[in-house]
C-alpha cells in the first residue's frame, strides 16, 4: 500500500515558489503516473494551486489528463507520429528535440490547415541525449520557415549534472550556451518565447539562471 501525501507535496511546491521571482512561471514534471504517485490526483492538486504547465513523456499520458478535466497546457516529451491526431485533438503541445520529428509533425498540421499550433524546442546544451545543438541553427531556422504554422511557444534545455558541486563549471557552461542559443531563436522569430532550463536541484543552486521558467 503506498500513501502519497498531498498536504506534503503542496508544500514542497510552496518551497520552491518561494525561491522564485515573482514572475517566473512553474512547469511540472508528472510523467510516469507522476513517478508513481498518481499523475490524476497530483495533476489536480497543481492546477488547483495554479503551476502554469504540466509534461508527460508520452501523448497517452496526456490524453489521460485532458479526459480527467485537467486544463492545464500540457507538454509532451515524446511525440509519436502515430499519435499526432491524438496531441491535437487534446490539445497537447510537443517537444521538438530534432529534424525527424520537427518536420514530421510540422507536415501534420499543414495538412490539418488548422492555423498555428504550439510546441516547445529542445536545445542540447551538453547533455547529449535530444535536442538541437548550436551547429544545427541554420536548419532549425530552415525548419521554422518551411512550416510556419507550428508557433513556438518556449524553448528549453536540460541540465546533465545540475545537483552536482563537482559538474558546476560544466552546468554553467550549459546555461550560457542555453542564453545565447535562446536569445538566437527570439532574435529570428522578432519576439520573447518563455525560456526554461532549470530543473529542482537547479532551482536551488542556479538562481540566477530562472529564465522565464523552471521545472
């Protein structure tokens, strides 16, 4: 029998809010059945207490919310073709991490001629698991022109050793890369996209890197 405490969650969130600028918006990590502690009854906890987005890794997890009244926007980590009716008719925004799928699911929603639709960019800033690298910035702006409809709504990274003293020179060296690739994508795009970067240890020992969000 496992008991999740809400009262205990609740407060955790109050923790890191208290570490935040008052205008820096939160995003909730509640994949994987929200790490097993139920990914319904945290994700209503959250929009009660008003984070301004949630993330699941898979679009089903999604669905899962939405059907269960969550209105929150919702990001998803990784998109599928195979899901991509199922991310619109939600109204679940993905991840864009690289080429494939950048233009895989910009092809989807020209076809849908539906007007714009929301997605996140991923930036690998070090980690070295998804997302654009710097080396890769003409195409992403390629990509970005040949679909037009697909309306960026943030931009993000992931730090490889954020919780770590030994990694502190490398996740600065992450957030500075983050920056300027960042700064490039507003400066094409003629407007201010939220920015995120930090994750919980993060938060804790960068917090003068909250962008615009944290995770």
């Amino acid at each position: 029998r496992l008991e999740v405490n809400l009262d205990a969650l609740q407060h955790n969130l109050n923790f890191y809010r208290s570490l935040l600028q008052p205008k820096t918006k939160i995003m909730v990590m509640v994949k994987a059945f929200a790490y097993g502690s139920g990914s319904y009854e945290v994700a209503r906890l959250l929009q009660y207490n008003r984070v301004d987005y949630l993330a699941v890794a898979y679009t089903d997890e999604g669905v899962e919310l939405r059907q269960k009244g969550i209105r929150l926007p919702i990001m998803v980590m990784n998109p599928s073709p195979e899901t991509f009716a199922k991310l619109v008719e939600y109204r679940l925004e993905p991840e864009l991490y690289n080429e494939r799928i950048f233009r895989s699911f910009g092809t989807f929603i020209k076809g849908k001629n539906s007007g714009q639709f929301p997605v996140h960019i991923k930036f690998d800033t070090g980690m070295r698991r998804l997302g654009f690298e710097q080396k890769e910035w003409e195409m992403l702006k390629a990509l970005c022109l040949e679909f037009p409809s697909l309306q960026i709504q943030t931009a993000f990274t992931h730090l490889a050793g954020s919780d770590g003293d030994e990694h502190q020179a490398f996740s600065i060296g992450q957030l500075e890369n983050f920056q300027s690739m960042a700064s490039q994508l507003e400066g094409f795009l003629g407007r201010e996209i939220i920015k995120h970067a930090l994750n919980s240890p993060g938060i804790t020992r960068f917090p003068n890197w909250q962008f615009d969000m944290v995770r």
